[in-house]
C-alpha cells in the first residue's frame, strides 16, 4: 500500500517505512509525529487497486513520525554575472528540511 501525497508544493510516494525529507515547518517542542491530509492517490494491492482524488482523496491521511527535525540539503551555488562591468556575485544557499518516516497510511 502506497500513497502521493502533496507537500508544499511537491509530490511525494509514501509507503509505510518510508522515510521522507519534507520541508521544515514550525511544530511544538514536543511533537513526536506528522500528519499529512493532503492525500492525492491511495493505491492498495489487496483491494480493486487505487483511489484517486479530485483533487483529494476524502478522509485519507498519512501519519508519520519525525525523525530529524533540521536537516541541510545539498549546497546551491548562486551565481550572478555581467560581462564587461567588472560585476561577479557569489551566494550560497542550503534549504532546511525534516526527516520523517511514515508510519500509517489511512485509507478513509
């Protein structure tokens, strides 16, 4: 069982075990889990196959927990240039994100 769910703008394949880099978003202290409601397919092999959404699948949600909470992506280099006017920029960038591993799909 398999679900896509929508992120901040993404798409991301889930399955339970799973573990996934979302982007950061401010939680409590003391939150242990994640739950995504923005579910846009569930696929399920032991049923007739997959339920897709228009554009969400009613009542379906992925829980999931959290496993690192600040993680650095990979370095960007930015990159600015004009030729003949002596003008070179260089800044670098490393988006945050979360680690989290799913551990349930509910299908609704």
């Amino acid at each position: 069982m398999y679900a896509i769910i929508e992120d901040s703008g993404s798409q991301l394949r889930a399955a339970v075990g799973d573990t996934l880099t979302v982007d950061l978003r401010e939680l409590p202290e003391d939150a242990k889990s994640v739950t995504f409601d923005r579910v846009i397919m569930v696929s399920d092999a032991d049923k007739d196959g997959a339920s897709i959404g228009q554009p969400y699948v009613s009542g379906a949600s992925v829980e999931a927990d959290v496993v690192e909470r600040d993680v650095k992506g990979k370095k960007i280099d930015v990159i600015k240039f004009k030729r003949r006017k002596g003008y070179r920029v260089k800044q670098g960038h490393r988006q945050r994100h979360m680690l989290v591993k799913v551990t349930k799909i509910n299908a609704g």
